[in-house]
C-alpha cells in the first residue's frame, strides 16, 4: 500500500492484515519504486497525491517492468479525467477518498480469489508448466505444441501426481473409451509422443514414468530435478514448438 497519510494507512492496513493479507507499506514514489523492483505484490493500492510525487509513476514503471499486479487507485481526486488517465496507464480500479476501509479491503480480497482461483488452473512441475485454463503447456518457458489428447493425457496424469494408471485406466479416462473397442496402444503411442515433447532425455523418460506390467505415472519430483539438473539442454535437442507433426490424437 503507498499512501503518505498514515491513520489512512495504518487503519487500512491493520483490515487486510486481519484477513491474514501480508502487507508492505511505502510512504513515497521512491519507496515504492524500491519495494516493486525487489518484491512481487498481488495487489497495489496506490494514491496519487505523495510527497515526492505522482503514485501514476509508479504506476507507470509497474506496467513497463511489465508486471500484471492489480492495480487499485486510491485518491482525492476524482474526476473523469483522473480516472481515465490512471486506467489508460493500466489501472485495474479506482476508489475514490473519503472510502469505507470495509469496502476496500472486500475488493482486495475479491481479486486475492480471483488470483487464487486462476493459480489453481496452473500446474508447475519443475520446469513443466500446464495451464489447464487456455490448455498451454510450456518446458523451461518455451511453449510446447501438444494434440489435443496429448494434452489431455499430460494434464490428467499431471493432476494426480505418483497415482499409477493401467493403459485401460487411461482409455477410460482420457479418451473416454475401452480396450474392448480401442486399442491400448493409442495410450502408449501418446506417451511416446509426450516423452520426446516434455522428457530432457525421451528414450530415458523420468518424468512419464512406466510401473512395469501395470501402466505409467507422473513423477513430480523427477521433473523437479531435471529442472534444477542441467538437463534441459538435452530435452530441447528433441523438442520442436514451432513445428508439430504428429496427427490430432
């Protein structure tokens, strides 16, 4: 929170930290210039009227430093024109002074869920990561283009990390099928194809791991390591994101 009054800072404050919101605060645009170029916020409430200052510069050098932070204005100043301008600089919302703290302290916590709700669309293992929102998968930040039912198979493994699935299992589950009418083969020619897409080394997978004679099983922690291992290097010999051969699962 940047905001030069104090009782306004403090009364907020104290409101949030009750909710058990962590809060940072900055009494001017040099301070808060230090506190967003050392640290990650969910949420800034910012006022526009400091000591050294437009809090729109700080504003400013969030959006340029490229962060995503919500950004709610609190500030005297309310006309139009105010608003526009912070919006158009990349506000998110704009609270007019005087507030309730009730209010505010609600719309923080409404984003806080949002984000919350949004993270909890996102998988990261190691350098994995899926979004099972837009169906992106990324290795080592580098998209990764997957088929549908790649896709579909690496998130349900993915989303239930160590459990061990029979090829049967899978067919069921993913394809919504039976090896009674579909091969199970489809489900070992998919894993394959996810090894060479996600694995540092594909024909010594440890991250899609095989149970000998039962199925195959996501290995968290081997993704962890291969992250921090130096073994990317090897996997992006065999990854091609911009060029995608293989046909729709």
């Amino acid at each position: 929170m940047v905001e030069d009054h104090v009782a306004v800072r403090q009364l907020v404050a104290d409101r949030l930290e009750r909710e058990e919101v962590t809060v940072t605060v900055a009494s001017t645009v040099a301070a808060a210039m230090t506190a967003v170029h050392h640290g990650e916020f969910d949420v800034v409430i910012l006022d526009l009227t400091l000591p050294d200052g437009s809090g729109l510069d700080v504003l400013r050098e969030l959006r340029e430093l490229g962060s995503t932070t919500h950004v709610t204005i609190l500030s005297g100043a309310g006309t139009e024109i105010d608003r526009v301008r912070a919006l158009d600089l990349g506000a998110d919302d704009y609270v007019v002074k005087p507030f309730f703290v009730g209010e505010l302290a609600a719309r923080t916590l409404a984003v806080r869920r949002r984000q919350d709700s949004s993270k909890a669309a996102e998988l990261t293992h190691g350098a994995i990561g899926i979004d099972l929102a837009t169906r992106e998968v990324t290795v080592d930040d580098i998209p990764v283009r997957l088929t549908v039912k790649e896709f579909d198979l690496l998130a349900f493994l993915a989303k239930r990390p160590r459990q061990v699935f029979s090829r049967d299992d899978l067919l069921r589950a993913v394809w919504q099928s039976a090896a009674d009418w579909q091969r199970d083969s489809t489900v070992t020619e998919h894993i394959r194809r996810l090894r060479f897409k996600i694995e540092p080394d594909p024909l010594r997978p440890c991250i899609l791991r095989t149970a000998r004679g039962v199925g195959y099983w996501f290995d968290p922690l081997s993704a962890d390591r291969a992250s921090n291992g130096g073994a990317n290097t090897i996997g992006r010999l065999h990854r091609s994101p911009a060029v995608d051969g293989t046909p729709n699962g």
